[in-house]
C-alpha cells in the first residue's frame, strides 16, 4: 500500500514535470512561430510600402519631366494628352488618402486653365509642393526644376511609370493609349 503510494506520487510527479516540460516548449515555439508571422507581415508591408513609394516618384519624375521638356510651341497639341495623364495617374494611386486628395486637388485647380508651358511647370511643382507641406516636408524650390529635370530622359521617364503601372495591372488598355500617344510625340518634346 505505502509503495503504491508513492509509486503514484512520483509517476504523477514526473507526468508534471512532463506536462511543464512540454507546455514550456510548446509556448516557446508558439512565440516563435508568432514572432515569425509578424515579421514576416512586416516584412511584406515594408516592400509593398517600397514599392508604393517607388511608385510615386516614377509618377511625380514623369509630370515635371513631361513639363520640363516640352517644346513651347506644342504646349497645345499635348495639353489634353498631359491633363489626361495627370488625372489617370492620381486616380490610380495606390494609398486611397493619396487618391482623395490629389482628386481634390484636380477639382479646386482647373488644369484647363493652364495656358502654356511654363503654367504647367509652376501647376505640376505647386500641385507636389502641396503634398510635401501635406506630409511635413519642406517645399522644393522653384529654381531647383530645371537643374533636376532636365537632365533626365522623358522616354526612361515614360517607360518607368508605364510599367509600374502595369505590374499594379492598372487599366492596361489605358496605357496602352498612353504608349501609343507617347510614340508618335517626341518631336513635341527636347529629349
Ligand atoms: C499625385 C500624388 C499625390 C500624393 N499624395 C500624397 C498624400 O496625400 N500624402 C502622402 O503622404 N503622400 C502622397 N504622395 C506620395 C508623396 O508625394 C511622395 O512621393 C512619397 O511620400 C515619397 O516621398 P519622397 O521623399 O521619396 O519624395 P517625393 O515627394 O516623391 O519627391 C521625389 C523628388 O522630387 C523632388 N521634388 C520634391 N518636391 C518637388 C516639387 N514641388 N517640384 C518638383 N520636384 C520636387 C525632390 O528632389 C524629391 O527628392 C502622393 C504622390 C503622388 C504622385
């Protein structure tokens, strides 16, 4: 009787000891699996966010190239191509915030209004400059446009923003239209 007993006591002893043991490697492993998943999402997040990014700058680098470059005595054979690219490009914005504002934006200063080439420099720089105080970053200096712009290729310019698009698979039959616009203009534009 007093073996049993104690032979009882100790097998319910090392079951518990078992039982901690395993728990005890079950609640690490979970923890690490966890911290697996939620660096794996953050991870995820961030090239999305990078992406995003990457994005946007393709799509400001094409406005102000776009304006930099034109020849000023086509600024009315391209206007409406231009103004269509402004607004396709804000209403595909990937952060919907974005999209409100910029569509906003659009509404409160008429595009058609603008008359020449250098009204669209000023439009396109004022229009990101009212993103940047948005975001709590200093606004660009008008004097910096050309030394930054014109430097860069308006085709590398194209090529990038249209297939970023098109990895976002955005209306593709658009810029589709947009590609095709594109090849028949560059006497319209410096290159
Ligand atoms: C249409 C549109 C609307 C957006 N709206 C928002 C928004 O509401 N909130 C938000 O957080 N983000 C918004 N973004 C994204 C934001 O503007 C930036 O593109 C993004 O935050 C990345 O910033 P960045 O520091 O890389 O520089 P960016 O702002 O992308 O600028 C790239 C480079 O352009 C030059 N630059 C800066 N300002 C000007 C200017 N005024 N004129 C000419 N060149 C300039 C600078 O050399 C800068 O390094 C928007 C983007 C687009 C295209």
């Amino acid at each position: 009787m007093f073996i049993c007993i104690f032979c009882n006591f100790y097998s319910n002893y090392i079951m518990y000891i078992a039982h901690c043991i395993l728990m005890k490697s079950f609640k690490e492993k979970s923890i690490a699996y966890q911290k697996a998943i939620a660096y794996q999402i953050q991870h995820k997040n961030q090239q999305m966010l990078d992406s995003y990014m990457q994005t946007y700058i393709y799509i400001w680098n094409l406005f102000h190239v776009f304006a930099e470059k034109l020849k000023d005595e086509y600024f009315d054979s391209v206007k409406s191509a231009i103004i269509d690219v402004v607004h396709f490009s804000c209403n595909n914005l990937s952060c919907s915030n974005c999209k409100t504002h910029a569509n906003e934006y659009l509404k409160e200063n008429d595009m058609n209004l603008i008359t020449n080439k250098e009204d669209l420099k000023i439009y396109l720089w004022k229009f990101h400059n009212n993103v940047n105080t948005r975001k709590g970053v200093a606004e660009y200096p008008y004097d910096s446009l050309t030394d930054r712009y014109s430097v860069m290729n308006l085709k590398d310019c194209f090529d990038k923003y249209a297939t970023n698009f098109l990895n976002f698979k955005r209306d593709i039959e658009h810029i589709n239209l947009m590609k095709k616009w594109f090849s028949i203009c560059h006497d319209y534009y410096f290159n």
